[in-house]
C-alpha cells in the first residue's frame, strides 16, 4: 500500500481518537480502573459511618486495638531505626573484620517473614523449648514459678522479632544516604570542635534523616499489614481487629470500619514517605565529592562493631534459619508429604501467575502513561500503585466487597433470566485471590517497569514510529527487549512477596485450599512446629532471591562510585 | 508537481510558552532545504510536527498534497513514509547496526531486506560494521548509521534535527560533505535543521531563518540570505554585528563610517546601520575615510580581530572588524576606517530583536571568541 493511498482514507473524525485518548490510552484507563476498585471502595466504605457496630465498636475494643497498633508502630520504629541506622553507619564508616561481609549479608533478614520468625522463636523460648530447659537443668528449677522469663507470645516479643526481621529497610535507605554525603561535611564539623558522636548526630543523621524517614516508613507499613505475628502472640492489633470483626462477629461492615481506621494511619504513613522522598531530592547532594575512607577500628571497638553487626545478623536470619534447617532435617519426611506437596504447588501457581499479569499489566500502565501523558491515566495509576501501602486485610476488604456485589448481581441477573442460581462465582476463586495479590504489588511491577522506560530516550520511541513501528510494535520490538532485566527483577519481586502473603490469603483463599503461607499459619496456630517447618523454609528460600537482587543492585551503585572516585 | 512537503500556518505552543508562530513552508522533490535558528527556538517542535511525533494544534501539513495533519486530523507517524533523524540518533541499543538499519523495511521479504540493508550501509561506508553493536561505534560512526537506517525505507521525505551537532568541530566538516553526497545520491526531499549558519549555508538549496517564539523572518538561498539580510536578526545572526543609529537624508543615512544607501526608507526615517565585522575596511593609506583608534589586535591565524574606536571619541563605542591575514599596521600608524557597502545593512529603528542586539553582540558567530 502506497503512502498516499493510506493516507486518502480519512476515518471518521469523531470518536476516541479526535479526543485524543487511543486504544492504547483507553484500555490502559480501564485496567488501572479495576485495579483502583478495592483502593476506591475501602475509602468509600470508611468514610461512610453510622452501621451499628461502630458505636459498639468504639464502646469496647476500638481504644485497645488502635492503642496496641500505635504501641506496636512505636515499638518497631525505634528498633528498626536503632538497628538499621547503627548498622548502616558502622558498615559505611568504618573498617573492622567481617564488614564487607556485613554490607550485603545484612539484608538478609529480609527473606524472612515476620510469622515465620515469630513461631521459630516460640518453639525455642517456649517453657518446653531448649532454652528454658537447658535453663532449668543449669538452676535446677522444675516449674515456670521457680524463675523469671520473658513471654514472647506479647506486644514486646512481637516489637522484637518484627524489627529483626523488618530492620534491612532502614539499614538500606540510611547506608545509600550516608555514602552519598561528602565526608568535609564531617570534617568540617569535626574541625569546628565537635567530637565523632555528636558529628554523627547533628550532621551525619540530620542529612540521611529524609531517607531514614522513607525507610522507617515502610517498615511501619509492613508492621500495619502483618497478620501472622499478631494473631500467633495474640497482639490485639487493628489488623487483627479486622478478622475479629469479620469472622467473629461477622459484621463485613465492622470490618470495613476498622479497616477505615487504618486506612487514616496509612495516609499519615504515605504522606510523611512522599514528603520525606521530596525532600531527598533536595538534601541528597547527588554523588559525594570525596568519599570518606572508611576508618580502621582496632582492639575493642572493633570487636564491638563486629557484635553489633553479627547480632541482628544472628538472631534475624542466622539462628531462625539454623533452627528451621534442623526442623526440617529432624523430620525430613514431612518434605515428601502430601500437605507440604500440594501448598507448594499452589504457592508457586498463584505466585507464577500473580507474577506475570502484575508484570504484564505494569508495562501496559507505564507504557500507556508514558505513550499518551493522559492526566486522567496518570492520576489513575497513582492510585492503582497505592497497594503496596494499604494492610492485605484492608485490601481484602476492598476485593471482597466489589466481588461480593458483582456475584449478587450475576446471581440475580442468572435466577431471573434462567432460573438457575449462580451463587458465588468470583469471590473465592482463585482468580479473585490473583487479583488482589495484583492490586496489592502492583506498585512493584509497575515501578521497576517505569523506572526501567525512563532510561530510554523518547527519541527511541519517535524513531521507531517514523520507521514504521505501531505503539504496539514499539513496545514489543524495541523496549521489551530494553526491558528485559527490569521485568524480570519485577517478577521475582512480585513472586516472592506472593508467596510470603498471609492476610489476604487466609481471608480469600477458595475452601480447603492451602498455600505454604497458610500452612505455616495453620501449623503454628495449632503449636505443630515441626509440621509448619518445611513451608516456612521453602518460603525462606524463596525470599533470598530478592535479596540477591537487592545486594547485585546495591554493589552496582558501590562499583559505579568508586570508578567515579578514581577519574577525579 | 506538489511539494514533497508543505506547511501552512502553522502554529504552536507548550502551555504558554509559543515555540511556532503562523509558519508556512514548502520542501521540492530532491531539495535540501535548512531552517536556522537558535537553540530552543522551536525548530526541533518543527520537525516533530512534520513527523507526526505531535499532534497539530493550528495550521495544516501535506506530504505530496495530502494532508496528514490538521487540527482534529492526524495521520501517525508510521503511516506517513517521513524519515526522521534524531539529533541523539535515537539508534536501538540491542539491535546490531544491520538490524538497526533493516529495522524500517521489516515489512520486506528477507530476500529484499538484506541487499538494501547492505547498500544503505555501503552508501555511508559502514558495511564492515554490520554486525557491531551501536555502543562499539564513535559519535561520526553512529552518526552514518543513523543517516542509513533513515535512508533503507526510502522515504519520501527525510528531516534531519541537528545532524551534526554531536561532532567535533574536524570531524564536523568531513561527515557533512559525506551527509551531502549520500542525500543527494538518495534524491529525497530534506528539511535538516540547525543553529550553525555555516553548515546551513553548506548544506542547503533554500534556507530559511526563524527566530525565538517560532517567527520566520527570512526565505532564500543562502546567499541571497547572507548578502541582503531581511532584518537586523537576520544579519546579526551570521556572525558579529556593529550598529550605528542614525537618520536618512537624501535617501542616505550619513555615518562617521561613511554614507550608506537607504535602500527605499523613508526621508526623515531613524534607522539602524548594521554592518559585519568583516563590513568594514581597516586602512593605512585612504585619507578620505574616518580616522580611528586601535583598542586591541588579536590574531586568530586566518585573520586579525581588531577592535577600534573613532579617533578623540575616548568615551565613545568600540567596533569589531576582521582584517585578513595579520594586522600590523596598530600602535604609532594612523588607520582610517570605511564601510564595505556589500557589508552594511540599514533597517528600521526597532525591528525585530533590537533588544537582542547589542553594539557588537551575535546571537551565535561559531568561530568567535571575543579577545
């Protein structure tokens, strides 16, 4: 077909296109749309008030859940900011043995989720466990009333094992923060009179304090969406307040309310994270214009930044994943079993499957805003990528509820046409469970996608169309192949946040279907540790590949900088 | 015959920021035409539009008659048989050159696609790089590329942003003649933009020059552009300028420089008197002319940039003029100075980019470095 001749046929002028809102830019509008839905309809549920639980509500558990939360938050976003900012300083600033160790292998907590660790201490520190026993051999005690221990099933035992395991988030943010300063920043405060700890704690913090704030942030929205560790410790939690609510009292719309509830925590999360985000961009200097030469400790102080490092090291990654290992190596059997076999299968499906339509649906969204730059779809898909901030039970509220309508109304539609009841199709399926594990993780697909776009020139794009290319076309020759590694990053992390899910998981799963989340929660509620083990390793393992990636990704940057230090 | 490319109109804006003002434009079958003008004019948003990479906001664009974009009609870019070259060359890292090149004619059977992969690439000198990756090859290397993988669909007309603007100066003025040779070996019809006056005046059969806000203030072939200027902008824009104000009597405007023809403007009219640092000749000998003082001789080897004043005006403007070769005559000698009629150029007080203008302000002399 000649040029000329195609361009003789005029289509009509109306419609979509002389709008200028495309194919590409409509079906980009109705998936962020769907994956908004559960967003939109948690808000629309918590702002509209007057059910009669709520006055119950807030007669009788409200104050105690919400003031648990709050103690639980405090808790774990001092440990974590203790932790994860001692951590991070030490590896940045100074020499001692094992630190270039410690600067990956410190992430590594990370693979664990906080119900895994939370039952792996249990079973250790229990009355019946090793540690107390061995106690009782040593002091010759019988009974719990001879000595004092801690309990860990409490709000302190649960603020101890989240922030072991939740800590790498700040420890990461603060250490990119601290290498991007410049070291005359120290200097020059050390040269105006004040000693290395007040340095550290009027310049050095102050300057991370914006990344500080983004990290402690996400671990404070992690601490808001965990479900295991507080039903496990019996921690009367807003989250847990959720499936009283709903399966206790059996009120969606209590649920709902308390989910509202959250929802505000949320919101104060969210915005001191994008403020704090903003003002890195203002306080981060770009690349330190001399980097400091981390200093060598010697004696004492060095023994002391090696303990300090090893501990957390230890007790969130070493000694839970020793004690799993041992578990399941105790019981090897189970690992053949038939209940750990079929969880494992439908772990690795939903996960495979969660993974490849959130990867798919985050290249439509990042290439649909950056195709059309609609306001419409921009504003739309920053919505839809709010999952990753709101509590799985919350968002299992929001998918719950939509689906529950739509059934109804299919039901309703069937019997009146047919005379055949449909009952409930949608909700408790698989599928239903597929997309909320979207709606919840979208975030990430969507942002290592977009991240990954914006280093391609637009140009590239622009030449590829004069050649011929559809938008189509472009995408698939030209920025899938670009994208490739950023895709599949997106996938793993995506995967493995699947497989770790509990609350949305416990509360949609379709019957009798069990995952090796579940299953670790399943176990563990009913104290057969052994039982629960297997899984919780399996999901262990699985959360080591995106610390991988992370460590690859954080050395990049390392080797980057000091190539850059040895041109100047 | 229809124009391989014509623009009428046109007109366009970012938020409030115009960048296109009412310009209109035709491009002939095998004609290579430059538009010139400084950086963020809106060139570049020119050539965009002609793409089909924006959408027409007021005007209209014909390729071969047919309209391909108009307000509430847009025909997309891979519809429209127009090559583009980006000023980044936009090559596709993960494609090896020959798969870079063939990229546009993928339509074709392989049995046709390789041999005119192999002749664009033979064309540009690039056939041993076949297989290399664009990341392997140097800015002038990536340069061909980009020039060949345009070229392999044979489009009807190609648009070339900045097409040397990577290049270091040497290598500048060889790819050019290079680019020349291969486009008009090509035959197509071209629209090459640029802020370089003299590659414009190399490359182009008909230029035309635009100002900031998207103005166009002059169409013509180069030399007609360069020897009558429409305006002060105009002028200015080749190289450094001096001004003198002054009024016409007689149908002249008097100078101490010397009289200079009012070309038609009107009796009693203020005029400004722009002339070239090479509109002006430095001399020993003619004792008719004005005397001048020498402030400065700075010698940049093909010639001496000297700046004078007029003799016993201390307080007085300086003026730049360029003298051939070495300039020896500065210090005890007295030098007298006069116009060059071929270099001086009288226009209305006011036109466009007076405030622009300084005594001996350019917007843009590629060579200059004022000593």
């Amino acid at each position: 077909m000649t040029a000329a001749a195609a361009l003789a046929q005029r289509p009509p002028r109306l419609g979509f296109a002389a709008a200028g809102v495309d194919g590409w830019t409509l079906g980009a509008l109705i998936v962020a749309g769907c994956v908004a839905i559960p967003i939109g309809a948690v808000l629309v549920l918590a702002a509209g008030t007057g059910s009669d639980i709520w006055g119950h509500l807030i007669d009788t558990v409200l104050a105690r859940y919400v003031g648990t939360t709050l103690g639980l938050m405090a808790g774990v976003g001092a440990g974590t900011l203790i932790i994860g900012v001692g951590t991070a300083w030490l590896v940045t600033n100074f020499g001692f043995p094992g630190r270039g160790l410690f600067e990956w292998s410190l992430l590594l907590p990370l693979a664990i989720p906080s119900y895994v660790i939370a039952f792996v201490f249990t079973d250790f520190l229990e009355f019946a466990g090793p540690v107390q026993g061995l106690l009782r051999e040593l002091g010759g005690w019988t009974s719990p009333r001879d000595y004092w221990f801690p309990e860990i099933r409490s709000l302190g035992g649960a603020i101890a094992v989240m922030s072991l395991v939740l800590y790498p988030y700040v420890y990461l943010l603060s250490r990119a923060a601290f290498l991007e300063q410049s070291v005359g920043m120290m200097e020059v405060s050390r040269s105006l009179g004040r000693g290395p700890w007040r340095s550290f704690l009027t310049v050095a913090v102050p300057l991370a304090r914006p990344s500080i704030a983004v990290g402690v942030s996400l671990v404070l929205m992690e601490t808001l969406n965990d479900f295991g560790t507080v039903d496990f410790f019996a921690v009367q939690t807003l989250t847990l307040g959720i499936f009283d609510v709903w399966f206790n009292l059996n009120s969606v719309a209590g649920a709902a309310q308390i989910a509202g509830v959250i929802l505000l925590f949320v919101m104060v999360l969210l915005t001191a994270e994008r403020f704090s985000r903003r003002r890195q961009r203002y306080h981060g200097q770009g690349r330190a214009l001399r980097r400091a030469v981390p200093r060598r400790l010697t004696g004492f102080a060095a023994l002391l930044s090696t303990l300090a490092c090893t501990l957390p090291l230890a007790l969130g990654f070493l000694l839970p994943v020793g004690l799993l290992s041992a578990d399941v190596a105790a019981n090897l059997e189970l690992v053949g079993g038939r209940a750990f076999l079929t969880s494992a299968g439908n772990s690795l499906l939903l996960a495979a499957v969660a993974a490849l339509v959130a990867v798919l649906i985050g290249l439509q969204l990042a290439y649909g805003v950056r195709l059309s730059g609609n306001r419409a779809l921009k504003s739309l898909t920053r919505v839809a990528s709010l999952g990753y901030a709101i509590p799985g039970a919350v968002l299992a509220v929001g998918v719950m509820i939509p689906f529950g309508f739509l059934d109804n109304w299919i039901d309703a539609q069937s019997s009146r046409l047919f005379g055949i009841s449909t009952g409930l199709i949608l909700s408790g399926t698989g599928a239903a469970l597929v997309f909320a594990y979207v709606v919840r993780f979208l975030a990430l697909s969507q942002g290592a996608v977009e991240s990954g776009l914006e280093r391609v020139t637009p140009n590239i794009d622009g030449a590829a169309r004069t050649l011929g290319c559809r938008p189509a076309g472009v995408l698939w020759r030209v920025h899938v192949p670009l994208l490739r590694g950023s895709m599949l990053t997106a996938a793993i992390l995506v995967f493995v946040d699947t497989m770790k899910e509990l609350p949305m998981t416990v509360i949609m799963r379709p019957f009798n279907f069990e995952t090796l989340a579940t299953q670790v929660h399943q176990f563990a509620a009913s104290e057969q540790f052994a039982e629960a083990s297997p899984a919780a390793l399996a999901i262990v393992l699985a959360g080591i590949l995106p610390v991988i990636i992370l460590s690859r990704a954080m050395r990049n940057t390392v080797h980057i900088d000091t190539r850059a230090e040895a041109r100047t | 015959m229809t124009s391989a490319l014509e623009i009428s109109g046109l007109s366009h804006a970012f938020g409030r920021t115009r960048v296109l003002d009412d310009v209109s434009c035709t491009v002939e079958p095998r004609e290579i035409v430059c538009l010139l003008g400084p950086s963020g004019c809106g060139k570049t948003t020119l050539l965009r539009l002609a793409a089909g990479l924006e959408r027409v906001q007021t005007g209209a664009i014909k390729l071969h008659g047919q309209t391909v974009g108009e307000p509430g009609w847009h025909v997309p870019p891979e519809s429209r048989r127009i090559g583009l070259m980006f000023q980044d060359y936009a090559l596709f890292p993960h494609l090896t050159i020959a798969d870079n090149v063939a990229f546009g004619i993928s339509g074709l059977p392989a049995a046709r696609r390789r041999p005119r992969v192999h002749e664009v690439l033979f064309q540009v000198n690039m056939q041993a790089y076949a297989d290399s990756y664009p990341h392997m090859l140097s800015g002038g290397q990536q340069q061909r590329v980009a020039l060949a993988r345009v070229l392999a669909p044979k489009p009807e007309v190609v648009l070339l942003d900045e097409p040397f603007s990577g290049l270091d100066e040497t290598l500048r003025i060889q790819v050019r003649e290079e680019t020349l040779r291969v486009l008009n070996q090509a035959g197509t019809a071209v629209l090459m933009v640029t802020h370089h006056p003299e590659e414009a005046m190399f490359m182009s059969d008909r230029m035309m020059v635009m100002g900031p806000g998207g103005i166009i203030h002059q169409v013509g072939a180069p030399a007609e552009v360069y020897a009558n200027p429409a305006n002060r902008f105009v002028a200015t824009f080749f190289g450094r300028t001096n001004l003198i104000t002054g009024v016409v009597r007689n149908g002249a405007v008097d100078t101490p420089l010397g009289t200079v023809a009012a070309g038609g403007r009107g009796e009693g009219c203020a005029v400004d008197v722009v002339f070239r640092s090479n509109g002006v000749i430095l001399s020993t000998a003619d004792e008719q002319a004005c005397p001048v003082e020498i402030v400065s001789a700075r010698p940049m080897g093909r010639d001496t940039r000297v700046r004078f004043k007029l003799a016993g005006d201390e307080a007085g403007a300086t003026y730049l003029c360029r003298v051939p070769g070495i300039f020896t005559a500065g210090g005890s000698a007295r030098v007298t100075a006069r116009l060059d009629p071929a270099g001086a150029f009288v226009f209305h007080r006011g036109g466009p980019a007076t405030e622009r203008t300084s005594v001996s302000g350019p917007f843009f002399d590629p060579s200059a470095d004022d000593a």
